[in-house]
C-alpha cells in the first residue's frame, strides 16, 4: 500500500493489517540489498512475512550491533542506493558514542510529514494557531521538521530553536510580545524557561500558551504536572526517534503513546532474548519503519525502550484504532553507586515531587574512598534554602538508600550547561 493511500483517522483495524502485510515484504526486500544484511537473512521465507514465526526470525537490531559500524563506514556498509535521491541528513542522538547520520529521500520526508501533521492536529494546531519553536534547530531532524510541518498546516512558526540557537531571555521576550498559543520543546527546556521567568517576575502562566507539546525525554507525570502548573497550559507528548521519525503521540486522555502502526511495525519482547511478549507484558519495544526506509533500511530495530503495549487501541477518537504503548524507562536509564541501582526515572520523578526545585543534575562519581552520588540543585528564591537542602538529603536517604553530596548552584547554572548539549544530560557517569 502506497503513502497516498493511506487515511487518518484509519477506517478499521483490517484496513491498517492490509497497510503492514504490504509494506513489510517491501520493508523486507530494501533490507535483503544492505550489504549490513548480506547473509543475514538468506534463512527468511519472504513469502510467510505475515506469520508472526516467521517474522520473529529476522535479527532484532541492536545499538550495540549498529555502533561495530565506523561512522564514516556507514553509508557504505548499510544504507541503499535511495529510489529519488538522498535530500536530507539526520543526526542520531549519538548520547552513548559517535553519532551516526541517515540519509534521508523525498518518499522518508513525505511519511515523517504526515506523522508529524498527526502529532499537531491531536494537540489542536491549525491555521491561526502562533507556534512557538523550542525544539533543537540544527542536524538533529526534530526541531526543523516539526517547524517545517507547522507552517504546511497553515499555521504561523517561530523558529526559535533551542537555547544554543536563540538566548532564552530573548525567548521569553519572543513569548511575552508575540503570545504563541502552542509551545514546541523538550520537557526540561520548558523547565528552564519556567525558571527564568519566575526570577524575571514573568507570569508565564498568563502568557497566552494553551497547549505544549514535548518529545525527546521521559516525561514523568510529576514533571508533567510541575511543567502545566508553571505554563498554565496542558502538555501533549510524543514519540519517536532518528533512526524512523515520529511514531506516534498521547491523546487527550494522556493514558499513553497511540502508535502509529500504518507507518510502522510495532512489537514488544523480551529483553534478554527478544522472544515476543503478550500484549500488556512488559518488555523492549521492536520497530520496523514501513515507509521511512529508502536509505536506511531497519528492520526489527531494538528502540531501547521499556513498556507495555496494548492492542487494538484504547478510548475513542481519532486515535482509538492504534495501539498504545505506556513507557516505563530505558534499558540504559539507571546507574549503580555503592551497589545500589538508580533508576534515572524513579530519581527524576522524585525531585520534581519537590516543589522547592527548579532544576537539578545528577552524577555519579568516584572519589579517594567510595564512590559518590552527587545532586547539583537551583531551588526557588522563595524557599528556606538551607532546610530545604537538609529535607532533601534525608529524602534521597531514605528513598534510595544512599546519602548525597549536595550542592547548591547559582540561578541559571545548569540551563548553561544543559545548553551545550543536544539533549539534557541530566543523569552523567564520570567514573
């Protein structure tokens, strides 16, 4: 089933398996022209793609496996020849090593489009709406993409990019002066800008912001609920990554991702040796992108990310006919000081319980005795600082069994060190 064929919201759930038995044989046979996959799939019965056995017995993709790659070797070692010509590069997160970068063709585009378009349509943007952009603006595909399809649905985008491309004093006077009605970001850049505006005596709140819509980071419910109280505006979150594009987003339930499987294949299986899963059984979840193949042609890749998936779908609407995938950490998002496992989640949704905090990081790092988990903490101007710091170190204490070495920074110190990276690093290994 071609592109242009396909409808939103879906018809039925038959409708969406005619899109997935078609485009996984094609899927399928761009992979069989990688050198990558040379061999690797001579066992795969291309005619029984549609039985889950089969399937099941093409290699699931690992970051492990993709980093054996020299970056430079890339292009000739796994990406096909594309069928319109490559127009377009994107930058992997590259958080874990060297950044990879994919080739992109008009056909990739034109399906990470229609993905995004959905995104935005859900969080109620259309023509008239004012958005205001906060997104990386750069190599890394996001920031430039979601802008690209803001403006092809008729509404007016500011391309302010992330702090690195436009000083966040200047976005918050782009804010106060202009009045968008969505705001495009990373969850913690959307913390950042709340902070500075409270020490500027801004009312971000009253700001005109109705709707936020967040991507690239675990979004916590606290984070969740601590971004709409400073915004005043309710938070839309999406999914997706560089090696695909956008795969899917919250509805106004906010009960999970909705994946969009007429673009994608979605499985869910077993961390350790990638057997498949019952629906609601957590494990790791497996895409296959169905149209954003041309160049790069992934199959059964191993996202990383941990979760339940749900099927046919959940609630009503325009999203009721896709699955729904609830997150619930990354294979990599922990880090074990003095033998005691942190998960990054289960830590970040505890420091933002704490109204008291604006923004914090955390290392873990070796010292002359024992290793050490040290938290860098900016609290509200408003709070006893020192009871605050003493209430906090007992918390970790007795949360996570391990006492902290705190420190308070300066207004603003860590929003300068969050701005030379792509992502946030909030959670940092330095041993």
């Amino acid at each position: 089933m071609e592109l242009d064929r396909l409808r939103f919201p879906p018809p039925s759930r038959h409708f969406i398996a005619e899109a997935q038995s078609a485009r996984k044989r094609v899927a399928f046979e761009r992979a069989r022209r990688s050198p990558y996959y040379r061999g690797r799939l001579d066992h795969i019965d291309a005619e029984r793609l549609g039985e889950a056995e089969e399937w099941c017995r093409i290699p699931v993709l690992t970051k492990d496996e993709l980093r054996l790659i020299a970056a430079e070797d890339f292009a000739k070692y796994f990406t096909i020849a594309p069928e319109g010509g490559v127009i377009d590069y994107w930058r992997s997160g590259g958080s874990t090593g060297k950044p990879l970068f994919y080739g992109r063709s008009a056909e990739d585009l034109r399906a990470s489009f229609e993905g995004y378009r959905r995104i935005l349509h859900v969080a109620g943007c259309g023509p008239g709406d004012v958005v205001h952009l906060s997104f990386p603006i750069g190599i890394h595909p996001l920031g430039r993409l979601i802008a690209r399809t803001v403006e092809l649905m008729g509404a007016a985008a500011i391309w302010a990019g992330s702090g690195n491309n436009t000083p966040s004093e200047l976005q918050l006077e782009l804010i106060r002066t202009m009045r968008p009605t969505l705001w495009l970001g990373m969850p913690s850049y959307g913390l950042q800008l709340a902070a500075l505006a409270e020490r500027q005596g801004f009312d971000l709140a009253a700001a005109g912001v109705r709707r936020l819509v967040c991507a690239a980071e675990l979004l916590t419910q606290a984070k969740r609920r601590k971004i709409e109280a400073l915004w005043g505006a309710e938070v839309y979150d999406h999914f997706g990554c560089a090696e695909a594009g956008p795969l899917g987003t919250e509805s106004n339930a906010h009960d999970g991702f909705h994946l969009f499987d007429d673009l994608f294949f979605f499985e869910v299986v077993a961390e350790h040796d990638f057997t498949p899963l019952a629906p609601g059984e957590t494990g790791v979840l497996v895409m296959t992108p169905l149209y954003t193949n041309t160049v790069t042609p992934f199959l059964r890749w191993n996202m990383g990310d941990l979760g339940t998936l749900a099927l046919p779908g959940a609630g009503a609407g325009e999203l009721s006919l896709f699955p729904v995938f609830r997150h619930a950490g990354r294979t990599t998002g922990f880090f074990k000081v003095r033998g005691v496992n942190i998960n990054h989640a289960d830590f970040e949704d505890f420091m933002h319980r704490r109204a008291a905090i604006l923004d914090f990081r955390v290392a873990a790092a070796a010292s002359e005795t024992i290793d050490e988990l040290r938290v860098e903490v900016e609290l509200r101007r408003d709070c006893d600082r020192e009871a605050e710091l003493a209430a906090l170190a007992a918390a970790i204490r007795a949360t996570f069994e391990v006492s902290p070495a705190i420190t308070l920074v300066e207004d603003g110190a860590l929003a300068r060190v969050f701005a030379e990276d792509l992502k946030a690093k909030r959670f940092v290994d330095t041993r």
